[in-house]
C-alpha cells in the first residue's frame, strides 16, 4: 500500500511549471493532429517518444499522456465539421455531430463533444486512481472464455447499427472479419490470403483501412457532387442566435446519464486489454440509440449520440493505463507506446509498480488531471479556429484532407504500399456506401477480428475441443445469453408484428 507521503510527494512533482509546460505542449498537440484527417495521436505519440529520452520519466510519460488526451478532443473536429473522421473511434461521432454542423450548429456540437470528452476521460481518471487494483485483478481472471464471449456480446450490440436490413449488417461483419484474416495465422505464423505480397504479413494497417473507408470514400463522393461549385464544407450558421453557438447547462445536464453511461462502457471496456475506444464508441452510441425513446432521430443530429461516443472513448484513455500499470499488459495501441516510454526510462510496469514507484505514479495521476483542465480550456479555444478554417471552400477542404491522409498514412503505416492499400479500401467504402451496406460494422469487425480469432483459438484448446464445457464458465455463459437476448430484441424491433385485420 503507498503511504500518504508518497501520494504527496507525487502530486507535488506533478504541479510544478515545468511539468505543466510538457502536459500543455501535448494536450495543444494531440488536439491539432487529431484534427488533421489522416494524422492520429498514435503516430504524434511514435513520432514524440525519441523526443523524451533527455526527459526526467515524469515529464516524459505525463507528456504523452498528454497527446493521447488530446487526441481524443481533436478527432471529433473533422468527425463533426467535414464528415471525416481524424481518428477511428470518431467515426462514431459523425454520426450525430455532422448533422448538427449542417443545421448550422458546428460550435453546439463540438463543444458538447468537447465537454463530454472531458466529463468521461475525468470518470475514468477518477476510477484508475481510486480502484485501479481490484479492475485489473478482474480483468486478468477474464481468460479466453470469457473474452470470446465478451467479442460476442459486443458484436451483437454493435448489430444495432446495422440498418434495416439485417443481412447486408452480417455481410458486413464477414467482410471485416475476413479482411482481419489477411496476414500471418496468430497460432502457427503462416501467412494467409497475402498474395505474395509481404507487406501484408503483419496484416492490413488499420490506419490505411479506417482512411480509406471512413475518410476517402467520403470525400470522393462529395467531391463528384460537386459539379464545380465551391462553396462551403459546411453552411455555418448566420442567423445570430446564440443558442446554436454553445452548449447550455440544461442542454448538458440532460445528457448526464447519456454520458455516465458512455464512461462506464468506455472504462469497463478500456480496463480489458484488446478491445479500445473504438469498441467503446459505437458500443455506447448503440446502447444509447437502443434506451432512447425517440431511436429515429439519431442519425439526424441528436445531441445524445455525440455524448455517448465521446464520452466513452475518452473514458477508455485512462482505463488504459489500469491493466497497463498494475499489469504491464497494454490495452490499446498508444498505451503499447506509452509502455515502451516507460520501458525506456527503466520503469518495468506490472504489480510492483505501485510499491517501486510510487511517487511516480501518483504524479503521472496528479498530470493525467492537469491534463483533463487543459484539454477543456485548450479546446475551446481550437474549437473557433477550427470552425473558421472549415469555412473554406469545399474543394480545397477535401484537396488537402486527401493529402493529409495520404502523408498521413504512408508515415504512420509503411510508405506506399499502405496508401494502395487505403485507395482499395476506399472503393470498396464507395460501393458499400451505394448500395447501403454499413462501414461502420465493416471497421469494427476488422478491428476486433485478431483479438476475437485468438480468443476463439485459445478457448478451444483450453476446452479441448468440447464447447459444451462452456457451462463451466458462468460468466461467459451470462454474456452469450446476454447477446442472443439482444439479437432477439432487435429482430423484434425490426420486424414488428402487423396488426390483423379485422
């Protein structure tokens, strides 16, 4: 147990000026790559790790926890604005953000997505530094069971968003799910469906993908209807009316358990290593669509969809950091970076940490909550400049956001070779989009895929072979049930009984 003067000994490093000047340079960082389509937090957090070697370790890490947080803000910005998400789990936000911006509301709704970021990221914050020990002791007794389960239950909330039709979702689905299938077998190492190309033995980068699919394809069709007009990425608002440039506190307070919601789901999910804040974001937009009483207006620009989605996958950035301190074990991309800066400071995380370094730790907590303030202010004051920048015409708009993506992704991703990869991937976002198949599940299938594919390879063998000792497992059992429950409820709900006639 760390003793009081240890805790206050760390927060006392944490607030001190030089280390607020390292927590701000990340937060106003993360906020601007985020915001630039095709450049990410996870490649500014690469690209940044050099940078810190010269570095006392808590300056360093609290640096790049830094740019995660503000990743997280930025993201939304072009989700919101221009309908091209800058990172994956923002794809989520566009749902309900970019109809706001077309009604003329941008500012209402990236400061709600602003401050829900904010209010999720400081739920999570609060429960790693309150009860970061007893989470990562359940998630380490979830075995492969248990998250093959989990995978399940996730893909039958995430079958939620699929539309009206059913079938085209689960095509959807297989299709992810056999592009994740691209790259070398997790069990043996041989390569599959690589065609002689050994670029793809690691598999398909998920940047190149989610690009291409999310941010490209978009682009593209708006670019054909364009028909040479330049006019605006969006139509701001001119009618002077203040309520559609903030976000009032009836307004927030109204989306309280909208929010409460996301950030458990965002930190629940963010706790269990493999799953991130993609899965979080949609997860907790079709868990809100599903408890609301009015599911047709999403989609259409309802504040309550921007809420869940920020609100969950900011909340998964700080419970991240819970299997990664008390277990060594990354739960996400940027905290597998933020691990290796702590490797390279000589800090080896897992259950000794909190006893070896103490100290830090707790000023790492006091710099995570600095940052949390900062990325409020910071954003709000981004959030204006890049509400004017998006006011260009749309052809130099989407011209420079296909150039960003590019850059973007031949630096975060390997070159050439993975903007082939991103053109591909966004005709084939092109055609899905024309015949109303749904990207979204596309992604997230792709993204979960290795993860559900080891779980499936390694129940398998924990049980022999024999699925009915699944029973041996309750809490898999409870989510299985769980899933066939909601599958249930949305068949129902898509195929309502028809009145007889009388």
């Amino acid at each position: 147990m760390v003793d009081l003067d240890t805790i206050l000994a760390g927060l006392s490093d944490a607030f001190t000026l030089w280390n607020l000047c390292f927590v701000i340079f990340g937060v106003v960082l993360g906020q601007l790559v985020a915001a630039i389509p095709g450049i990410g937090p996870v490649m500014a957090i690469a690209i940044a790790i050099p940078f810190t070697f010269g570095l006392d370790p808590l300056p360093a890490i609290a640096f790049l926890v830094g740019v995660c947080k503000g990743g997280t803000v930025g993201g939304a910005i072009p989700a919101i604005l221009i309908n091209t998400p800058g990172t994956p789990d923002s794809a989520a936000t566009a749902l309900d953000g970019h109809p706001l911006a077309r009604q003329g509301k941008p500012l209402k709704a990236t400061k709600l997505a602003l401050f829900s970021s904010v209010t999720g990221d400081t739920f999570s914050d609060i429960v790693l530094i309150t009860v970061s020990a007893p989470l990562a002791i359940l998630a380490l007794r979830m075995g492969p069971v248990e998250v093959f389960a989990l995978m399940v239950f996730a893909f039958a909330v995430l079958s939620g968003l699929i539309g009206k039709s059913l079938i085209k979702g689960a095509i959807a689905a297989a299709l992810g799910l056999l592009a994740a299938m691209i790259g070398a077998d997790p069990e043996n190492a041989s390569p599959r469906l690589i065609f002689g190309h050994f670029e793809l033995f690691d598999g398909l980068p998920l940047p190149a993908v989610a690009l291409g699919m999310l941010a490209i394809s978009e682009i593209v069709t708006r670019l054909a209807r364009n028909k040479g007009i330049s006019d605006a990425a969006i139509n701001l608002s001119d009618d002077g009316d203040p309520a559609n440039q903030r976000v009032s506190w009836a307004e927030y307070w109204s989306c309280r358990y909208t929010m409460l919601r996301g950030a458990i789901i965002g930190t629940l999910l963010g706790a269990t290593p493999g799953i991130g804040s993609t899965a979080a974001a949609f997860m907790s937009y079709s868990s809100t669509k599903a408890a609301s009483k009015d599911p047709e207006s999403f989609g259409k620009g309802n504040i309550h969809g921007v809420a869940a989605t920020e609100s969950a996958n900011s909340a998964v950035v700080g419970a991240n950091l819970i299997p990664l301190l008390t277990l060594g074990i990354p739960g996400s991309v940027s905290a597998a970076l933020i691990i290796s800066a702590f490797m390279i400071h000589g800090i080896q995380p897992g259950p000794m940490l909190f006893k070896e370094q103490g100290r830090l730790i707790y000023g790492l907590f006091g710099a995570m909550v600095m940052a949390n303030f900062l990325n409020l202010w910071i954003g709000q004051i981004g959030l204006r400049l890049w509400i004017k920048v998006i006011s260009a015409p749309q052809s130099f708009i989407y011209i420079s956001a296909i150039m960003l993506c590019i850059v973007g992704v031949s630096m975060a991703a390997g070159g050439m070779f993975s903007v082939v990869i991103m053109l591909i991937f966004a005709m084939l976002g092109y055609i899905m989009n024309r015949y109303e198949f749904s990207i979204v599940i596309f992604i997230i299938s792709f993204f979960l895929g290795p993860r559900f594919e080891i779980s499936i390879a390694q129940s398998t063998s924990l049980m022999s072979g024999d699925w009915t000792k699944i029973i041996e497992y309750p809490i898999a059992v409870a989510l299985l049930a769980l899933s066939i429950l909601m599958l249930f409820l949305i068949l129902r709900r898509s195929n309502p009984t028809t009145p007889a006639k009388g």
